[in-house]
C-alpha cells in the first residue's frame, strides 16, 4: 500500500474517533498509568474526560479538564504544588452542570495562569453553525478556582466561531491565540485565519487583534509559549505546504521566522494534528526545541527539530517513533534533558510513546511505550516539574474516557 495513503487512512479513522463523541470531565488524580483489563479494540464508550489542558508557573501545576456525562459537559479546575503528586480538590468552572461548549481532544478548553490570575477560555457550542463551533467564552478566577466570573474575551471580532485555541502568560501579560474565519473565504481548501491577542490586566480586557497568518491551516492546534524575556512564539500548520511556521511578536509586530521541518508537504484537507514547543537554557546556551508532524510520503510521523537561534533556523528533522506516530509534546530541562512524548498506532491500537534526550536534543533513547496494552491511548501532553516532568494522556477502558497522569 502506498505509504501516503496509508497515512490519510490513519488521520481519517483517528479523527473519526476523536472528535466525534464529546464527553464529560474526570479530574483524575492518578500517579501512575490504570491497569485496565478488557477485550482487544473494544473501544465503545463515549463518557468520560474529553478535554485536557495543562499549565505549569513557578512549580506549580494547573490543570483544566473537560467531561462529558450523559450528555452533559462540565470543567474542572485542580492545582498541584509537588509536581502532579497530589492535587487539590476539584472545583466546577461556573458552577455549571451542563456546559454550551464545543471541545474535543484535538480542540481543547485551555487556561492559562498569570500570579493570582486564573483565565480559562473556550469554544462555544452553537447549534445552528455548521460544526456547532460558536465564539469563545472566557471566565477568570482570582482565587485559586474556588469561584469564577465571565470576562471579556480576547477576539475583537465576536461572531465566531473560534477555535483550536492556545494560551501562555508571563509576569506582564497573557497571550491567546486561535483560528477564525472573520475574512470570509480564502479560495483555498481548510484554511482559516491566525490572530492573536494580549491582556496586561490578569484577563480583565484584552488588547485589538493582530493578524499572524490569513491563510493556515483550519482544524490543527496551535501553540503559544513565551520565551526567557516573555517575547510569545507561536507554533502553527501553514498551508501551501502544510508544514508547522514558526514566528516571534515583538511589541505589537508579528515577525514570522522559518518553516519548523520543510518537508513541503501538500495537502488540501485538515489532519487535526498540531505541534510542541519549548525553550531550555543550559548554561547560557539557549535552544528552542519542536516536535512536528508530517504526513509527507517521505516523512511520515513525528519529528524533532531544535533552533540555536531563536527560531530563525532549524536542525535536521529527526524522526521520533515510527510512521504512524500522529499527535506529540515536548518538554526540556535547563539542566540538558529533553522529553517528548507522541501517540502511534501499534498492534494493539493507539498507543503512547514517550523518548528521551539529556544532551539538549542531540542523541535520543530507544522509544518507551507508557500507556497499557489494549486500551486507545492517545493526545499526550508533557510539562517540566521542579524535579522532573509531569506527562498526561487520555484513554479508552472500554467503559469511559479517562486521563491518566504519570510524573518522569
């Protein structure tokens, strides 16, 4: 079979999988990945976690956590101060039973964090739009997620919808970013818009748009980090070719930098896959590592890269895990060590792999799988702790969705 067609196969059955049944948050505390006992690829169940978003700030971790029940949506909020040990209790954003939000793996409600300042945003869910996305919600909490309080959100253009959301924040600001389709139609297949915006006040407003990209990608996620002096990168699927750019704002001036692995891949469809981002400094040597990926006939899977100067130029792509590896992370250490984890197809399922670097991303260890066998595990996410890394992924039991948790 051709590779190629192989690959599109794959992202067809995976995001039929994945985006169609929403279900409801469980904030799991688990430490360590579920030993779940059932029959081979029997995935049914609908319930369960279905949206995860992570954010760590100054060694603590904040974690947002969408489910479905019944046909009812909710969000949690739960914090760690040791690294994803132990977490505290689980409050309900809003209060809130039954949740209008559009969300999904893939498509994730994200929060990001800024002193006291807890700002959470999210995609409507609007019967009456064509994929039932609506505008975004966005709430805040200034303490500690025991109560919230609906704000302003970030798009100055407020018809929607708007989706594949990312955020990030440093001491001064906090930056969002998503897709939305405000200038109509491109001409071109799958394709919306990237902007951006900016909030000084914890969440309270929120800055005039800036335009990243009018033509991208319409259906991957995006990544927004900040780097050592709180300047945001962002991390997004291009179109014409559908590789992963990458670009820096300074002050209110966007500046795109570079492909992020130039594999020049053409596709006009959508394959719901998106990238990682992260920024190490090790003894005054600053490096930016990515991991993409491709569904390029010659380079399918996932990829690191890394940049020695600030995103401008990139490594040789280096292949992580094998042909079906699909969604992936990363995460470094200033003292050199360097995590990536990813989803790849295996002969039991989806399954979640994981590799390691302790010399800022020159050589890499022999691929580890971390979910259990004969369950569908798949988005992984990963973050740096104070002593280590904090991974996360969701998992089909047979019976519901979960999230499982792992510290490495």
């Amino acid at each position: 079979m051709n590779k190629h067609f192989f690959y599109l196969s794959l992202l067809l059955i995976l995001n039929a999988c994945s985006v169609s049944p929403e279900a409801e948050i469980s904030a799991s505390q688990q430490l360590k990945p579920t030993v779940v006992k059932q029959q081979k690829h029997q995935h049914k169940s609908t319930d369960g976690v279905i949206s995860v978003d992570i954010f760590q700030q100054s060694n603590k971790l904040h974690l947002l956590t969408g489910n479905l029940q019944a046909h009812k949506k909710t969000l949690w909020y739960q914090y760690s101060t040791d690294g994803g040990k132990n977490w505290s209790t689980a409050s309900k954003i809003l209060n809130a039973d039954n949740l209008a939000i559009k969300m999904t793996r893939g498509n994730d409600a994200q929060i990001a964090v800024q002193g006291s300042n807890i700002v959470v945003n999210w995609t409507r869910y609007n019967e009456s739009t064509r994929f039932k996305a609506g505008a975004m919600q966005t709430v805040r909490s200034t303490d500690e997620g025991k109560n919230w309080q609906l704000t302003q959100t970030p798009p100055d253009w407020k018809k929607g919808p708007h989706g594949y959301l990312d955020m990030a924040a440093d001491k001064n600001s906090i930056h969002t970013v998503w897709l939305d389709s405000r200038l109509g139609s491109t001409g071109i297949n799958a394709t919306q818009g990237l902007y951006y915006a900016k909030s000084t006040d914890g969440g309270l407003s929120w800055q005039a748009n800036i335009t990243l990209d009018k033509v991208t990608c319409s259906c991957c996620w995006n990544t927004v980090k900040t780097d050592f002096d709180g300047k945001p990168y962002v991390l997004y699927r291009d179109k014409q070719p559908s590789d992963f750019s990458i670009g820096v704002i300074k002050g209110d001036q966007w500046q795109r930098l570079n492909y992020v692995g130039a594999f020049n891949w053409q596709f006009d469809g959508c394959p719901h896959i998106g990238g990682g981002l992260d920024f190490q400094n090790t003894a005054g040597h600053k490096r930016l590592h990515s991991i993409v990926g491709t569904g390029h006939q010659d380079h399918l899977g996932v990829h690191y890269l890394y940049s020695d100067d600030a995103g401008k130029n990139w490594s040789t792509a280096k292949q992580l895990g094998t042909e079906s590896a699909i969604h992936a992370d990363i995460a470094s250490h200033n003292d050199g060590r360097v995590v990536a984890v990813w989803d790849s197809m295996t002969a039991e399922g989806l399954s979640v792999f994981m590799s390691e670097s302790k010399d800022q991303g020159i050589s890499w260890s022999t691929a580890k799988q971390l979910s259990q066998a004969n369950v569908r595990a798949s988005h992984p996410r990963i973050v740096k702790t104070e002593n280590g890394f904090f991974a996360l992924w969701t998992e089909n039991n047979g019976h519901k969705l979960v999230l499982v948790t792992l510290l490495l």
